[in-house]
C-alpha cells in the first residue's frame, strides 16, 4: 500500500484533509481544489497524492467515495467525454459498502446527447429522436427502464408469430412509447426544472442563445455534432463546462439525504477527486480542474474535494490561496473548516510540495504511523434494519399523533407557537406586536429581554389601572396614549441577541422612562400617561417590513397609537420598515440609528436622536488628526487602515463620511463582511477597497501593515460582532504586532457590552471609540447642569440594586438614547393634547406629527444625551446638528467631549490640545 512520506507539516495538512472529508453536510462550504506545485522535476507531490489514494481505500473496503486519475500517455490528450467517464466510473466503483449505487441521471442526460448521431429532417422530428437516442442511453443503467422496454417488445419489428405482434401491438404504447414520453417530461424537468442547482443549464443555455430554452431536447439539438471530425463539431470548452454543471449538480445531489432511503443517508463524506499529475497550463487536466473550480463556485458545490499533484506552472490569471507548506496549507484548510468560504474567496489553494531530498519530520512521522487511514461515521445497523425501524417509528407517530389529535379540544384558537397576535418569522422566532413578555423572549439566553420586557408590562397594567380608577372616580386627566418600541428582539436559532445592537440597554432605558413619564403623568392632569407595546423586528430586522405593516394596521384600529421608537440598526429592513410607516402618517422617533439613509427614507415622519455618521465622522478624523493616540510611541497617526462592510448601510455610511472628512492621511481601505451575515448585497454606491474575506486574512494584513509603518491606526466602521475575532486574530500575531491603535465607530460599544472587554481579547490593544451619549460622563463635564442625565442615572441605580445591570450599561449611549427618544415623543403628545384644548378624542399620530413637524414650543430639552435641538422638520431638520458626540478609551473616561451639552453649554474646546469639528 502507498505510505504519505512524512515530509514537515504533513500530519497538519493530512489531518485537515480527514476532517473535511467526512465533515458533516449541515457544516460544509464549498473548497478550494488543492494544487501541489512541483519544481525541479520532482515527484513528492505525486507521492502524497497517492497516499491520499491509499489512505481512502483502506483494507479492501471503500471508506470514501473517490477518483484517481493518472496522466494521459505522451502525446496522447484524452478526449472530453473519456475524462468525464474516467471519474464518473472510478467513483461509482468506490461507493462505500452500504451507501447504494452512484447514479448521476443529470450527467449522464448530457453524456447521452454528446454522443448522439446526427440526425436529419425537421426540428420536432430530430428532437423527439435525440430524445428516443437518450432514452435507448437511459435503459443500459436503469434496469426498470430496460425490463419495461422488454415487456413492450423489445426492439424486435420482424420475425415475430401473430401472437407477439398482437401483444407489441397493445403493449408497445403502454410499456414502451408512454415510459419514453415521461422520461422526457422527467428529463426536461430535471434539467429545465426549479430546485437547487438545477437552473444552471438554464443560464448556461440563455448565456450562449440569449433566450431560455422551452424544451431540454429541443435545445440540446445545438450540442449534438453534425461531425464529430469536423469543423461543427461542438466547441471543447462549451462541451467541459455543460458536463461538468451536470456532473458537479449530480454529485452534491447524491450527497443529500432522502428521507426514507437509508443508503443515501449513509452517503456521509465528499466526494473526492486525486489528480496524479496536472502538468501544465495549457494540458487538459489543467484545463478540466479550471473549470471544474469555475463550476464548483457557480453552483457552490459542497460535495466535492479536489487534490491535484504535479502542478508545473499555473494559469497567471486564476487567482490562488497560497499557503507557503503544507502545514500553513493545513491550516487554512482548519479554518475553512470552522468557518467556511465565503463567496468571491479564491476556488485554488497551491502549495508548494516539499523537496524530494527534504528529512522526514518525526512529528509527522509518528502522527501517520499511529493514524495510517482516514475514519469514517460508523453505523451501527445495515440499510435493510434502519428501513425496517423507519416504518416501524413512523407508523408509532402517526399512532401518537391520532391519539393527540382525538383528545385535543377542536374549539381551541391558540393552534401556532406564536401567541396573540405574533408570527414566526425569518429567524424561526416570533415576531410582530406583542403586550409587554407574552410573546417574545422565551428562550434562557434572552433573560435579560424577558425582565425587561416584563416591566414595561408591569408599567403598562398600572396605567390601565389608574385610568379605571379615575373614570370610576369621575376624575378628569389624560386618557394614556400607545407607544410601540420597533427593535430586533430575537437573534435566531441559538443566537444571544440581547446585547447585538444595543436591543437589551435600549429597553431598559425605554422602560426607566416610561416609569419617570408616567409617574409626571400621575401628578399633573396636563401630561399624558404612556402605554409601551414592544413589536419585534426578526433577526437584524429582516423581519421589519411585514411587522411595520401590523404596527400599520394597528394604528388604523386603535387611534391611541400615536407613534413607534427603535430602529436601532442601519439594515435594508429597517429602510423598509420606516417606509412602510411613512406611508401610514405614524410619527417615529430614531434611537442609534446614525445613517443618513434613514434620514433621507423617513422624510418627514422620522425624528433621530443620535447623531448622523457625517457627524460621527466628523469627530473621527478631527481626533485622529489631532490626538496623541498611536500605540508605536507618541504622535499622531501616520497611516490609516480603514475596515468597512460594504453589504451593511451603517458601515459604508460611516466609512464614506470618515473618508470624506479624514483628509490627505494615506487610507487603505478593507472590505470585511462578517462571516455570520444574512448574505445582503453591495448597498449602492458602497466604498471600493482591497478585500479580506475571514477575520484572519484581515489581521494578516493589518499586521503587515503595522510592521512597515509602526504609527499605523485602524479606524473600524464595521458591526461589533466580527471586531471581537479580529482581535482574537491578533492576539495570535501579538508575536509579529505586539500593539495596536484602534479608533472604533459607535457600534463598537456592543462588544463591550458582552462583558468581555477588548483589552482582555488583546492586551496590546490601545482603543478609542465613539459614543452617541453616556450619562456619567455628561454630568461630569457638564456639572449641575446635567440635570436629566442625574434623573436617568437616579433611576438606573434603583433598578440595578434589585437586577444588577451591570457598570458598563449604565455608561453605554443605548439606554439614554431611549429616555430620550420617548421623552421626546411624549413632549409632543402633551403638547398635541394642549394644543387640542384637552380634546382627547382628536388626540392621535396625525396631531402629533404636527407638533413634531413644527417643533416642540420649547425649542428643545437638554436631554441624557445632551441637548436636543426640536426645531422639526419645519425648521430644516430632523435631528440635532450639533448633537453631543463623546469619544472614550477603552476604560471608558472621555478623551473628546464634542457637541452641546446644555442650551447654554456648547464647548468648542477639549483639553489643552483637541479643536471640535464644527456642526
């Protein structure tokens, strides 16, 4: 048996290529085709390769699924369809005992036509015999095919008795022509049909003729040749890449599981497919493997693992990973498996195979030596047991569920998972409009929600009470109006969302000031008491559109609801959910939102109380001009690596605006986007830069970076959710890049939220971050006159000695921007009311948005978050110009105070040294 040599890094790289092989569906990305590149004529990549051979054959048994192909004789280039046939046969024969026969029905359509005669007449009638040549194809690997076609006569015309002619002649259309018909039905809809995967001929098709095809055999008439020697014959590359869709769509469909075919289950590791030798760019295999990767990205195969040996040179225009040995190979071949590939990665991986004379690494040695072939899932019954269980568990749950079924009560309304008047959304939680913690929060991460939630409810009984009361009493003063909070309060199926954007401080703050609105409310007849219903908006809002639209239908039902507060995250579903709003006239009031989209999408019903990104930005570049912050010794920044997600609105507004405002500092720019996004697109007119596609490409780069210029910063406009494995990242290169410099957006103080300071993550780490608002850094520079921020914290701390929130909300932007945010909306219902005369029947969004519009009488509040400009939208804005904007380290005291604190307190000034930016 071949033996893997045990060159360095081998037990590495090998032990990477175990894990992928038998890695579970559920867990697989696409991989990269690993090319071993040879140089002086040697041969260890060839030795590898065939080891890999040996250690997926094992001891006369198949323990995955493979192909090895050797190289063509000299002189001698192996045409299309031999190659195809030459991995399609080796990888039907090494199908492991007990996972079923390999059928590829898709490939061996294409082969069919490929290798089809030429066919005369008109268009239906050489279709319909190219569909009878694929059918005659069909029936030499379908056995039920072929035993019909013999029922039906065969293919015998003459020499027959009167009997067999009699019986052909009744049997031939039922077991013959009618078959044939539906194999074509099936084909086209194989091919043509929807499913995944299976568009691709469809686009391949409307790639080459401009137009979709109607009818697979109709269509596939184009790649049949009039003359296989001649000049019509089909064009190579054409011929590759149509079978090799096919074939690569086959084979990650025969690595899906169906429910009730055992052996299909038993189909537990990829297909993989060695190569003995690749030889040149311009040689066949060669060409075969560029598009077999090309193909494998198109379709995003996950079933197939491609190792290819002998590599002389390389197409210089196919981009590659490249590992400098096996052992980094190995490692990136670790992290694909923890993380996957992310589309637009490279589909090559070369790695330079070791020296023919190199030593053996003992390391290696003794890892192969105790480890000498690949391990696969076991399974404890054959297919014949498990089909007989699988009847046997399916016919007790159709008895249990008839018996649950008989003695359920038919009258009940509660029938879905979701109460009152919620629904699962894309995340697979409740979302929608819910009363206080009935409908969301369930699960033992979202503690904190669920208490949250429940004081609003709390709150909320107390006001229906009050309000029985005083009409039993035949007391005057304001009927309570409803508030609806907007916010994602779900994070998916075993996501901890409660402190992903600020949701879980959000709602403590709003619920602290609905208890300080309300109990004013109590003690004046002229305020109004307020009502907090809580509607969840899905997973970073992917649910928001669908939820506005209740909160919509809502507001036209109940004419108390008088406006909504949240939209605390930049997201495509938050743009469509104030658009929904707007169209209904409901007045909204922004928490942390900061993009100007949301600005610009809201006009005129949407009010923001945080400060926009050109704001923030503004901050930015003045402190990173300014300010003595760079880890590498004293100074100023010399070199911005700036970090951007280019699918998020926030982050490219953000960095666009920093852009801007930064001057002529050197910038490079970094498109990240987090491994665990949704998938969205490029927001329009995204910021262009370099790409870096994991957390560990990224850190390898700033590293670079930092060891050529030391006075190097990172400014990171990206989500906190990835910052914390960029850093992680860097802890590991602290040997290369013992400190770093990093000035983060307002997104940041998420991560520091999770109770995991970045610091501790990387003690290297010199951090700065902006902040919209935090409560005990206003009331220390603006002294007395901090009077809400005093009121906010006063409240705080009575509830944190029963909950124990926690230091670092009380000091984060989120809560405040709440108090503020309802504080500022209830100013208009009471003025609304006033202006009304105290007519609580006319009271409603519509006289709210008035106030709004014009702008509250006092002309503003000096708020928790310092002072609130209310001129309105009459008086050209939504939003406070010259809104406080805090920049702390990463202990949390303040470097910058920029902004107006008070209506009298406006410092252009910080320290000895820091010139604010004007508004």
């Amino acid at each position: 048996m071949d033996r893997i040599p045990p060159y360095a890094g081998m037990d590495r790289f090998i032990g990477a290529f175990d894990r992928l092989v038998v890695q579970p569906r559920r867990g697989r990305s696409r991989l990269p085709a690993v090319l071993l590149t040879e140089s002086g004529g040697g041969f260890a990549g060839r030795r590898i390769v065939a080891g890999l051979r040996a250690r997926l054959r094992g001891d006369n048994v198949m323990l995955a699924p493979h192909a090895y192909v050797t190289p063509a004789p000299e002189g001698h280039d192996a045409p299309h369809l031999e190659l195809f046939e030459q991995i399609t046969q080796q990888l039907t024969d090494s199908m492991p005992r007990g996972s079923g026969r390999l059928k590829l029905p898709g490939y061996r359509l294409l082969h069919a036509v490929l290798s089809a005669p030429r066919f005369e007449g008109p268009v239906e009638r050489r279709h319909r015999a190219l569909r009878d040549h694929c059918y005659a194809d069909h029936r030499q690997w379908s056995p039920l095919s072929a035993a019909l076609w013999r029922l039906g006569g065969g293919d015998q015309t003459s020499g027959a008795g009167f009997i067999e002619l009699l019986w052909n002649f009744f049997s031939g259309p039922l077991f013959q022509q009618l078959p044939c018909a539906l194999f074509g039905m099936r084909a086209t809809r194989r091919i043509l049909g929807h499913g995944r995967n299976r568009r691709w001929y469809a686009q391949w098709y409307r790639q080459q003729h401009g137009s979709p095809p109607t009818d697979f055999f109709r269509s596939a008439l184009d790649l049949v040749p009039r003359d296989h020697d001649g000049p019509d014959a089909p064009d190579p590359e054409q011929v590759d890449r149509v079978l090799m869709h096919a074939l690569l769509a086959d084979l990650d469909a025969a690595a899906r599981p169906r429910r009730f075919n055992p052996w299909r289950r038993r189909r537990s590791t990829r297909f993989v497919v060695l190569f003995e030798e690749l030889g040149p760019a311009d040689s066949r295999t060669q060409r075969f493997v560029r598009e077999l990767r090309t193909a494998s990205a198109d379709l995003g195969t996950t079933s197939v693992f491609v190792v290819a040996a002998g590599v002389r040179s390389l197409a210089a225009r196919v981009p590659d990973i490249e590992p400098s040995d096996l052992a980094h190979a190995g490692a990136e071949l670790d992290l694909i498996l923890e993380s996957g590939m992310r589309t637009g990665r490279p589909s090559g991986m070369t790695v330079p195979a070791p020296a023919e004379d190199e030593p053996p690494d003992e390391r290696a040695a003794y890892w192969l030596r105790h480890q000498p072939r690949l391990v696969p899932p076991a399974h404890r019954f054959s297919p014949g047991v498990e089909v007989v269980s699988t009847a046997g568990s399916m016919a007790l749950v159709l008895v249990v569920l008839a018996g649950l079924f008989a003695w359920r009560p038919l009258d009940r309304d509660d029938r879905d998972d979701c109460a009152g008047k919620t629904f699962l959304g894309t995340d697979g939680t409740c979302v929608g409009v819910a009363e206080g913690a009935k409908g969301f929060g369930r699960s033992k991460d979202d503690q904190g929600v669920r208490d949250a939630l429940k004081m609003i409810e709390a709150q909320n009984s107390e006001v229906d009470t009050a309000t029985r009361d005083k009409e039993a009493a035949g007391n005057g003063g304001a009927r309570p109006r409803t508030v609806v909070y907007l916010g994602p309060l779900s994070g998916g199926r075993g996501a901890q969302d409660p402190v992903r954007g600020g949701t879980l401080p959000e709602l403590r703050g709003l619920a602290l000031a609905q208890a300080r609105i309300n109990q004013l409310a109590r003690s004046s007849h002229d305020r109004v008491p307020l009502r907090v219903l809580t509607a969840n908006a899905g997973d970073r809002f992917q649910d928001a559109e669908k939820v506005a639209q209740q909160i919509a239908q809502l507001a036209r039902r109940d004419t108390s609801v008088v406006g909504v507060v949240g939209f605390g995250q930049s997201r495509p579903g938050t743009l469509d959910a104030i658009k929904v709003l707007n169209k209904a006239g409901i007045p909204m009031v922004g928490t942390s939102g900061t993009a100007a989209e949301l600005l610009r999408t809201g006009r005129p019903y949407y009010f923001q109380m945080a400060p926009t990104n050109a704001r923030l930005a503004q901050v930015m570049a003045a402190f990173m001009r300014q300010a003595r912050t760079v880890a590498a010794g004293p100074g100023t920044a010399q070199r911005i690596e700036l970090v951007a997600d280019p699918t998020d609105v926030y982050s490219n507004d953000l960095a666009r605006e920093f852009l801007q405002s930064a001057g002529r500092v050197p910038t490079t720019v970094w498109e990240h986007t987090p491994q665990d996004d949704t998938g969205g697109a490029r927001v329009p007119g995204a910021v262009r830069g370099s790409l870096a596609t994991s957390a560990p490409d990224l850190a390898r780069h700033v590293c670079r970076a930092v060891v050529k210029t030391p006075r190097t910063a990172v400014v990171w406009t990206a989500r906190a959710n990835e910052f914390t494995a960029f850093l992680d990242e860097m802890n590991r290169l602290s040997g290369e890049c013992p400190r770093l410099t990093v000035l983060g957006g307002d997104d940041v103080t998420n991560s520091l939220l999770q109770g995991q300071h970045p610091q501790r993550r990387f003690p290297g780490l010199a951090l700065y971050y902006i902040a919209h608002g935090s409560a005990p850094e206003l009331r220390r520079a603006a002294g007395r006159s901090a009077i809400e921020a005093q009121e906010f914290l006063r409240a705080y701390d009575r509830e944190n000695e029963r909950h124990q929130w926690g230091e670092d909300m009380r000091a984060d932007g989120h809560p405040v921007l709440a108090w503020d945010a309802l504080r500022y909306l209830s100013e208009a219902v009471d003025e609304a009311r006033a202006a009304l005369g105290g007519n609580e029947d006319r009271l409603g969004p519509s006289q709210v948005q008035s106030v709004l519009y014009q702008g509250l009488g006092g002309g503003g509040f000096n708020g928790a978050t310092g002072r609130v400009d209310a001129a309105g939208a009459a008086g050209g804005g939504r939003f406070t110009p010259d809104k406080l904007v805090f920049v702390l380290s990463g202990d949390g005291r303040a470097k910058a105070v920029c902004g107006a604190m008070t209506k009298t307190l406006n410092p252009k000034k910080w320290g000895d040294r820091f010139d604010c930016p004007a508004a």
